[in-house]
C-alpha cells in the first residue's frame, strides 16, 4: 500500500508521530489478558546464554535489552554490531540463544551473521519489521515488530517497537525461568499498557524540544550523556543527530566523562544529559555538575523529580511524564527523536533522504 505522510512536513515526522498508536497496535499483537503471547516457541525456556546481532539504530535497541535480559532475567548476553561479529569468529556454544534484529530484515551483515551462527549450536530468533524479509525467512522464529512500513531513513518509530518487542522478551524469559512471579509480571505489563499515553503526554512537550534543538542546531559537536539504560539511548540520540542534521555528536556512558571526552567540554559543546531520576541519578548530577563547571551547557531530559533536584543548574530543562525505570528508554527515545528532527529542519538538510545514507544496507 502507498504510505503518504498524512499532512507531516516529513515522513520521520509522522512516524515520530504515530508512535502513540503504532506502540498501542504492537501491544495488541503481543498482549492478551492473560499476558504475552509470542504466537510461537521463541526457544526462551532452556537458554544459557544470549548473543544479539544487529546494525545502527537495531544494535542500540539490542544494548538497551542486554540491561532488560540481565537484570529481569539473570541470562548472560552479548551483543555486538553485524559486521564485527563473525569476522571475530566467535565460539557459539550449545545453549545459546540468537538473537538478530533489524528493521529491514535485509541488512547484508546481519544476515551474515545469522547464516554463521546456523551453522553452528544456536537457535535463532529474528525480530524484524518486514516479515517476508530474508532475515526472518532464515530464522527459527521470526516476531514481527509491527512498526508498519518505516519510509524516513533514520530509525524512529521501528526503535521504539523492536525495543517493545525485546522487553517481551526479557520478560517472557524472565518468567519461564523462574525470576519474575505473575504478580511481577502483571505489574510491568500493565506499565507498558500504559506507554502509549505517556507518549502523547511526552510528544505534548513538541515545542520545548524545538526550542532547544533550534539552539542544538547551531553547534559544532554535541555531547549526549546516560547511565543504565539511558546509555545505548545516548548512542541512539547521538547517531539520529549525526545521521540528519550531520552535526557531529558522541554519545558516553556518563561515568566514562572523565577518562578523555571531559576534555571536549566548553561553552561551546552542548551536553544533552538523559537522566529520569533513577537510583544512579545522584552520579549522573555529579558528571553534569563535572559538565557545568567547565563552563558546558547542559541540555537535562528528566522527570520532574530530577528537574526539581537539578535546580537551575542546567542551561535548559526538559521535563517528561514519570515511567517506571523498565520502560525509559522507550519514552526518552522520543525527545532524542525529536531533538534530531527539529535540528535538521531548522539546518535545512533533506530529513527523510539523509546525504550518503541508505534505509537498508544490502551490501558488505
Ligand atoms: C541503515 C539505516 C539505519 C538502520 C541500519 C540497520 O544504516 O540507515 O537507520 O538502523 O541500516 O538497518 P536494519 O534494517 O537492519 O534495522
């Protein structure tokens, strides 16, 4: 079917948009009453361990589940990006769990790598958006994202579905291992029913992200900063900057500040800090405080508790709906969308055809 862009300036911003209802429709899919229902053997109950596989945007869902599989689930995981991955020849020893995720499904290293771990112990899991794609052809099992079809080149509303989806995951593994009762279980679910309309409360704050990616926009370098799993959202906020507006732009785990990029920081690099105020909120204040001494201004994504906290300190502040700890990467995944969109409208850069970049990478 033909998608247009239902009066969206650009095809990244309805999809920006839409996420309320595409996440609402992807929970539809997955959830029933009863709870998840994956519509087939995922492969989760015996698994020792996991290795996850993907490109971009995927590979940054994929370090956001390693924190979800680890800690609700307690199972070992590795992931790394396609084209380093069998190149490394990996050992893959017998209960090992693959896991590939791409939006495409076609992306030429990521099937390469789960042509090598078929050959060898593994059991192999795709999560994809395209469904008939050679990638999810090629799996044991395939679970769609139910994104719907992603036109603008730089991943948005497929992030926030492939992370929906791995969080089933943890937590249908969680479960089958013993490590989350019903009740523990019934709780998340009934959060992350309640996602969608965090969304649109958050997509609400439209223009105050406006405003600071029209100040965004006129840097040189940006910073993003994160701790847990607010850091692969860091990296995803980082690589939609570079990737639209071709700012240049890092992504750190907080922590890592004072082992080398502290020495990037003055007035003119802007520090983007993703921190919901969580139990290592109190050292994320601290690296910014580090940020603010030095002159850095700091542009805090944050509850308002954390706002509250980080009073008056930061260059500006934006304040989002409180979400339980689980599911903040998915919500902050949409001011770091939105940060990028608006930088490169205001740059005036082709938004949905970014320079030198392709929606699906088909060659090695
Ligand atoms: C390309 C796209 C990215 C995407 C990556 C992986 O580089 O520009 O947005 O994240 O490929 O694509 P996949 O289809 O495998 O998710």
């Amino acid at each position: 079917a033909r998608v247009d862009k239902s009066g969206y300036k650009h095809f990244m911003a309805k999809e920006i948009f839409e996420q309320p209802t595409v996440l609402a429709d992807a929970l539809r899919a997955y959830l029933s009453p009863e709870g998840i229902h994956l519509g087939a053997d995922a492969g989760l109950a015996g698994v020792q361990r996991i290795t996850m596989v993907a490109c971009g945007t995927a590979f940054y869902a994929c370090l956001t589940a390693k924190y979800w599989f680890e800690r609700l689930a307690r199972v070992p995981v590795e992931v790394d990006i396609a084209s380093e991955f069998r190149y490394r020849e990996p050992p893959i020893p017998e209960g090992t769990l693959a896991i590939f995720v791409s939006q495409s499904g076609e992306t030429a290293d990521t099937l390469a790598a789960l042509r090598y771990c078929k050959g060898r112990a593994a059991s192999i899991l795709s999560v994809v958006n395209v469904a008939e794609s050679s990638i999810a052809r090629e799996s044991d099992v395939a679970l769609p994202i139910h994104a719907g079809a992603e036109i603008g080149v730089a991943s948005t509303k497929a992030f926030t579905c492939q992370l929906n989806v791995l969080y089933l995951l943890a937590l249908e593994t969680a479960r089958l291992r013993g490590e989350i009762d019903a009740e523990g279980i019934s709780e998340r679910l009934d959060a992350l029913r309640s996602l969608p309309g965090l969304f649109n409360a958050t997509l609400e704050r439209d223009d105050r992200i406006a405003d600071a990616a029209l100040a965004l926009s006129e840097a040189r370098d940006v910073l993003f900063l994160g701790r847990g799993l607010m850091y692969p959202l860091a990296l995803e906020g980082a690589l939609k900057l570079k990737e639209i507006s071709y700012i240049h732009a890092e992504a750190y785990a907080s922590g890592e500040l004072k082992h080398g990029p502290i020495a990037l920081i003055d007035k003119t690099v802007p520090v983007v800090v993703m921190a919901p105020r969580d139990g290592l909120f109190d050292k994320t204040v601290s690296n910014m405080q580090e940020v603010i001494a030095r002159g850095g201004q700091v542009l805090l994504i944050t509850d308002a508790e954390g706002a509250r906290e980080a009073d008056g300190e930061t260059w500006r502040t934006i304040v989002l709906p409180d979400v339980p700890e689980d599911l903040a990467p998915m919500l902050y995944a949409l001011p770091a969308q939105l940060l990028a969109y608006h930088a490169a409208v205001a740059k005036g850069t082709d938004v949905d055809q970014p320079r030198n970049l392709a929606k699906s990478v088909t060659v090695e």
